[in-house]
C-alpha cells in the first residue's frame, strides 16, 4: 500500500444485462451500477470519499458469475504481465548491445535485424538514457 491510510474492497458483479453491479465491503450502503467498470470505479471512489473523507486505496475484484470464465480471465491477465515483464527484459538486454553494435559501426537496422527488434526500436533503445 502506498501513503494511502486505508483500503476499501469493491465486489463488482457483472449482471444478465451486461450492467456491472458494485458494492463496497466495509461500507455496505456504497453500491452502484454501471455499464462501464471505470465508471463504476469512478462513481465508487466519489461516494467512498464522500463518506470517508480521508485517503484510501480501492481494491477491486470482478466476477461473471461463472467461476470458470473469470479463472480464464485472471489467466490471461497474468499472461499478459509475464509478456511485459518479458518484454522489459528482453530490451534491458537488448540495450547495451545495440549500443556496443552501433559503435562497432553497425547499422541501427542491421543491430535490429541482430536483436530481432526493429531498427527504429534499436534507435529510441541508443536515445534512452
């Protein structure tokens, strides 16, 4: 948790409508519906600050209603951080070496080509700094 002094725990439950149905666990009067999850979170942060007035932290979880959906949905969701993670590697790695290519006299394209990256990745990778 950051400087935050308090969490508050949404429950957001999609509907046969399509709505999504939130409500708050330590403040059982906040709840709200909305078609969008991030205008349900807005419109939650509002009434939790409005009720609370201090800084606070919204954890929010989401369901479908079938459990073995949302088990393939939180799945894909850690795919796609191990992808990022990955990703952020593979070019802190990357980096150097397309610095030390480049001053061997190697073309940004052909250090791209070498990398597996783009030439005009390979160039924003040498002006990062």
């Amino acid at each position: 948790m950051n400087s935050t002094s308090r969490s508050f725990h949404v429950r957001a439950v999609l509907t046969t409508g399509g709505l999504w149905q939130g409500s708050v666990d330590e403040l059982p009067e906040v709840t709200h519906t909305h078609r969008s999850l991030a205008q349900l979170e807005s419109r939650l942060q509002k009434k939790i600050s409005e009720t609370c007035g201090e800084p606070f932290e919204l954890v929010m979880v989401t369901s479908t209603g079938d459990t073995a959906f949302d088990d393939q949905l939180t799945r894909a969701r850690d795919l796609r951080a191990q992808a990022d993670d990955l990703a952020r590697q593979a070019r802190e790695t990357a980096q150097p070496l397309a610095k030390r290519l480049t001053a061997l006299g190697v073309s940004q394209r052909d250090a791209g080509r070498l990398l597996s990256v783009s030439g005009s990745l390979v160039a924003a990778m040498l002006s990062d700094h």
